[in-house]
C-alpha cells in the first residue's frame, strides 16, 4: 500500500483540537518540523481565544510539495486530530471535513458525534493512558503525533522523532520520543483505508 507521502499532489491541510495545556499548538510545530524534514513545505499556526488551561485551542498544519503563499485559516481539512473527545459536545469537529477525509481521537471508543460519518474513516485510538505511562502526565500531543505518522503515513517516524528530540532535551526528549513510537505501533493496526 502506498503511503501518503508517496503519492501526495498539491496541498494537504490538516486541523488540530485539544484543550489549552494538551500541547495542540506544539503539536503542530512538532509536526511542521518532521514535515520538512520529509520534504514538504508546511506552514502550522494556532487559532484560540483566551489563553487559558481547558479552553478550546485549534491549530492547522498546511503541507504541500510546493511553496505555500496561503496563509489564510484552514476550512476543509482532510485530517482531523482530537486529543479531547469531550470536545465533539461543544465543537463541530468535523466542519469542512473533506469527503474521504480521516478523523483521528484519542478514546476508547469513537464519540457519538463522530460515528456514521458518511465517507469519513474515524480511528479513535486510547493515548492517554500511554502517556501517562511514559510522561507521568495526560499530556498527549506527542503521542498523537506518533499516531497522525502511523495512520497516515504523511510523515516518517524517523522524522517525528528527530523533531521531538530538536524541541525536547535530556529524559524528556527521550520519554516524548519513546510516546511517539508507542503511539505509532498503535496505529499501524488501525490504518486509515
């Protein structure tokens, strides 16, 4: 099977949601960094109102294999990232969702809101707990990196990883590291179609 990366044309956007103190917005800057990396071009910028812990924040990641002049807000994502599924009940979480477009949220189970989305594959995928584990914290932006490379394939592990180890020194780069490449194994068995 081809990956993303692979047999990418044009531009890709992605949406990111979480909740302030998740670590959404570096998320996106993890995740422009092991684009470039993988030789994109991306462009990662937030969007959230007041700046405080649990408010809703949104960040968007544009990737394409050529220059990107838009600079405008992301309106038709073809993925979307949730590290809260509490967020469906007060966000439209898949507004704009491009028709095939994949949703990816951190839960045991797939939300109400997000099941039988026509043309939509939703993997919902259970990090907290992993993150917990490796970071002693519910901290799971990094894992959900890991689990964006490994559903998709946009970017390479290796690159996530090299990212992750750029933004984090010493024991905290390596247990963020270690996040992602368990997030990753998980979501090698739940690939999006």
């Amino acid at each position: 099977m081809e990956t993303e990366r692979e047999t990418r044309r044009g531009s890709l956007e992605i949406r990111l949601h979480g909740r302030g103190g998740q670590g959404t917005v570096t998320m996106a800057a993890l995740l422009v960094d092991a684009a470039f990396r993988d030789g994109w071009h991306a462009l990662g910028f937030p969007a959230f109102g007041t700046e405080r812990t649990g408010a809703p924040v949104t960040a968007f990641v544009r990737l394409s294999d050529e220059p990107i002049r838009d600079r405008s807000q992301i309106r038709t994502p073809r993925i979307v990232v949730v590290q809260d599924p509490t967020l469906a009940a007060a966000v439209d979480l898949t507004e704009g969702l491009e028709p095939g477009g994949t949703v990816l949220v951190n839960a045991e189970i797939v939300p109400p809101r997000l099941r039988d989305l026509a043309g939509v594959t939703v993997i919902a995928v259970p990090v907290t707990a992993l993150a917990t584990e490796h970071l002693g914290s519910p901290i799971t932006s990094t894992a959900m990196l890991g689990l964006l490379a490994g559903a998709t394939g946009l970017v390479r592990i290796e690159s996530v990883c090299a990212a992750v180890r750029d933004r984090f020194s010493g024991s905290i780069g390596e247990k963020n590291e270690a996040l992602v490449r368990a997030a990753h194994t998980l979501a090698l068995g739940r690939k999006a179609a």
